[in-house]
C-alpha cells in the first residue's frame, strides 16, 4: 500500500498561524502556472484557468502513484496578485485592474516529460480551453513573511497593510516579489466568513535598487 504524502502537513511553508506574522524560508518549489488579468470574480479567464489547472495535476498525481509509487494529496490553489498600481490591491481593490498566476504545487520529482504526457492526457477527452497555457515553472522566493488570514478576500486588505507598512519594516524589511496567496479552503465550497488563507510576502534585506 502506497503511502500519500500531504504537503500541507509535511511542508513548513504551508504552516500558518491566524495573527501571527512569521519570517519562513521558502524553497525553491515547483509549481503548474497560468496567467490572466481582472476581476477573479467576473472573468471568465479566472475559471477558465481553474479549470486548466486541475486536470494536469491529477493526471500528475496518478501517473506519480502508477509510475513511481509516490502518491500523494494535490496541493491546494495558490495564487500571486499584483497590478500596475499596487494601490488598485491593497487599497482600492480595483480587482478589474489585478493581475495574477493561478498555481498549483507538485513534487519535486515531477519532470518536463511528465509534464507534458499529463497536458496530452488532459486534452484527450473534454479539453480544457486554456489547457495550452498552463505551465511546469520553478518558483524562487526565499525568505518570506506569512500569515493566516480567515474571512473573505475582500477582508484582507487591513492585514495585508499592516503586513507591508509595519510588521516587515518593523523587522528590517522591504518588500521583495510579489504577493502570494495559498487558498487552504475551498472557496466554491466555504462560506466567505470561514476561508482560510495564506498570505505571504517575499521579503529582502537589499535596499531598493538606485538607493
């Protein structure tokens, strides 16, 4: 019987406590990536990425379990966020103005060969119509500051300023990268007022650049 791994619960980058801002070094993981632009609610370029995503990494995830005697659970949907004018975010929340990469985590030992037997597999039958965007990428973003947040997306903007205005100054940071969301709840299922969600923050050291 094969063991299944669950990267939530193995993986300290997935750890997250509500009201605590923690410093985590984040390795360099794998991720399939698609990319699109607007307001996550009304675009159909949000849903339509959603729907690429998920077949690949299941058909991943059993070709893994088949092929190598790895299993283990698909992580949950990430997301990174940002826009032109980062006030239309953290502020504004002009969500028809942001910009983002839907992200589902897989193992280390998933390869480009893998990767693309999983695409020509998803595609065979009821082919998802973003299905050639998606990508197998490598995410850098080393030291980080996250937190959990619970409630809705639109809750967060007061969290997200006190983490970018006062807990990573605070700390000796700036930032660095770009926002990134981990959704541990499954927002088509979840009430808004009980998601709970990851979000974190690359940090550096480095001052800005022209300083």
């Amino acid at each position: 019987m094969t063991n299944k791994t669950d990267f939530k619960k193995t993986l300290d980058a997935y750890q997250a406590q509500r009201g605590r801002f923690r410093v985590v070094d984040v390795p360099d993981m794998s991720y399939l990536m698609i990319d699109g632009h607007g307001d996550p609610n009304t675009s159909p370029a949000f849903a339509e990425a959603v729907e690429a995503l998920y077949p690949v990494a299941y058909k991943l995830k059993f070709a893994s379990k088949r092929d190598l005697g790895r299993d283990y659970v698909v992580p949950p949907l990430e997301g990174l966020w940002w826009a032109e004018d980062m006030s239309a975010f953290t502020a504004a929340r002009d969500k028809s103005q942001w910009d983002w990469t839907l992200m589902l985590m897989v193992p280390d030992w998933i390869d480009q060969a893998m990767f693309g037997a999983a695409v020509e597999q998803a595609g065979a039958k009821n082919r998802p119509a973003r299905l050639d965007d998606v990508r197998l990428e490598t995410l850098s973003e080393g030291r980080c500051v996250q937190t959990l947040h619970v409630g809705s997306f639109d809750d967060e903007a007061d969290v997200l300023a006190h983490l970018h205005h006062a807990v990573i100054p605070d700390q000796g940071f700036r930032l660095a990268g770009t926002h990134h969301e981990i959704y541990l709840s499954d927002f088509r299922r979840v009430a808004p007022e009980k998601q709970r969600t990851i979000l974190r923050q690359p940090v550096t050291t480095e001052p800005a650049s022209g300083a």
